[in-house]
C-alpha cells in the first residue's frame, strides 16, 4: 500500500519518493493466484493440516530425503532418476509450496535446484516442449552465473556445438542467431550462453517470427541437444563442492478434474514415467 509520497525538483524533473507502509488487514492485500509467494514471504500461511491425506513426506522420499526431522533434513540415498509431478486445482498453492520445497532442497549436501515457474517464464496458450527445454537452459545458465560456476569445458562446448550447427547453420534462424550474437562478451562462456538462452526464451515467449522456426530446430535436433544439455548438468554436479546433484523444479501444470493428468500436455508426453502427488483433491 502506497500511503505518502514527496516531490522534489531536480533539473526540471519530477522525482516521486513514496513511502510504503505493510498491508494492516488481509483486506488490504491483493493477491494474484498465478504469482507465487516467495519462501519467506510473511502472506505464507501454513495450511497442511487441511490438505487432507497429502504430505510433503511422500515428495521428499521420493528425492531420498528423510524428512522426520523438518530442521534438519538429510539426504540418504540419490535416486538413479525420479520425475515428480505435483498436482493441485488452480490457485491451490502449488507454485507456492514448490518455491517452498525449492529453498528447504536447495542446500549443500541435498540438491542443486533450478526453479522455473513456467506460467511467468513462458505463455502458456501457446506452450511447446521445445520452449520448456530453452527455458530450462535459461534458468540453469541464471543460477550458474549467479553462483560464479563455470561447468567443464567440454560440456560448454557439446552446447556451443549445438548452437553453432542448428541455429546459426540453419537457414530460417541464421539470421537471427546475429541478432541473439550480438553483442554478447566472452562466448562460449557462462555469461554468453545465458545471454542467449535469455533471448531465445523471449523470443519464444513473446511470440517473434522467428518462434515457429526455433521450435522447429530444435524438435528436429532433439536427441543431440538433450545430449549436450545433459552433459552440462553432469558438467555443473563435477563443479559443486559437494558433487550434489541438480534437480529441476517445474511450475507448469494444472490438475484435472476427475483425477487424471492432462496425456497431452507437451511436458507429460515426453516422459516415459512419472509419480503422481497431489496436493489438493
């Protein structure tokens, strides 16, 4: 709530300088169902004990996690490869407690979590896998820069070949590949790949001519590009301290009346198996 401000006059501009003052009442919040609360935000309210028969723990087994003790989680065993979806109605809290079990999981001798909320990442009445799959690199390359870690070279360069040979190399995005090059530091690094996979995200996301022919590239280099993105995230575990694994932690899905997940969904058709928990029925 924006409750005073002053003025002052600087070389003829305006400068507006408000002061913010804490909503009073639950009355003076406005809440918007697609933006998740932060972890720590103060509007989180604990409401476990009306979920009915849902439990975190179910989701932290899966993971290897014992969580008997919330204060001290402690990771047992790392699963071989885990896919977890993790349902609820619209505006159920998903998102939410996902950003919550991203920063408990998030911690040396746990995980490595990449969060990626994709209903503000993406647009979801025109979603493809393809677009999870730049977004994904584009969050990974975020945190990467963000925690000053730089992946084996070689696993920079498998993604740097990619690149070169599908999107600058072919002829509906060559042109494109110049823009997204331009002006881009240290290529072939950290910084220079986020660059780009920042822009290929919003270029996707926004809809640019050139978001049919990317998802196009990209659908028919498939297996090369999931090889070169797998070795950057093997790559990235051989740089942690504590050789952690990364788990990437998905925004993205609504849960259907009468039970069953959407089999069309771009995300679900790609994945062979998965375990189902639902937050709310």
């Amino acid at each position: 709530m924006l409750t005073a401000f002053c003025r002052k006059s600087v070389n003829h501009a305006i400068i507006l300088i408000m002061a913010y003052e804490p909503p009073k009442s639950k009355w003076d919040v406005n809440i918007q169902f697609n933006e998740p609360l932060d972890a720590d935000s103060e509007l989180y309210v604990d409401s476990t004990k009306v979920r009915g028969d849902f439990s975190f723990d179910e989701l932290f087994s899966s993971l290897g996690i014992d969580s008997s003790d919330q204060s001290n989680l402690t990771l047992k065993k790392y699963p071989e490869y885990e896919n977890v979806f993790f349902g609820g109605h619209w505006g159920s809290g998903k998102s939410t407690e996902l950003k919550r079990f991203s920063d408990k999981t998030d911690k040396d001798g746990l995980y490595f979590v990449i969060f990626l909320d994709v209903t503000m990442e993406l647009d979801l009445q025109n979603l493809q896998y393809e677009d999870v799959l730049i977004a994904l690199a584009k969050k990974l390359f975020e945190k990467l820069a963000e925690k000053n870690i730089t992946p084996d070279k070689k696993s920079l360069a498998k993604l740097n070949d990619w690149f070169k040979e599908k999107i600058e190399e072919s002829k509906e995005t060559q042109d494109y590949a110049s823009e997204l090059k331009a002006g881009a530091e240290a290529k072939g690094e950290v910084p220079f790949f986020f660059k780009i996979f920042a822009k290929l995200t919003n270029s996707i996301r926004y809809g640019t001519s050139y978001r049919v022919s990317l998802r196009q590239v990209i659908s028919n280099s498939f297996s090369e590009y999931a090889r070169a993105f797998n070795d950057l995230v093997r790559g990235t575990e051989d740089k942690l301290k504590d050789k952690r694994k990364v788990i990437f932690n998905l925004a993205l899905l609504e849960y259907e009346d009468g039970g069953r997940w959407l089999q069309s969904h771009p995300v679900v058709r790609t994945l062979d198996e998965y375990k189902n928990v639902v937050l709310q029925k």
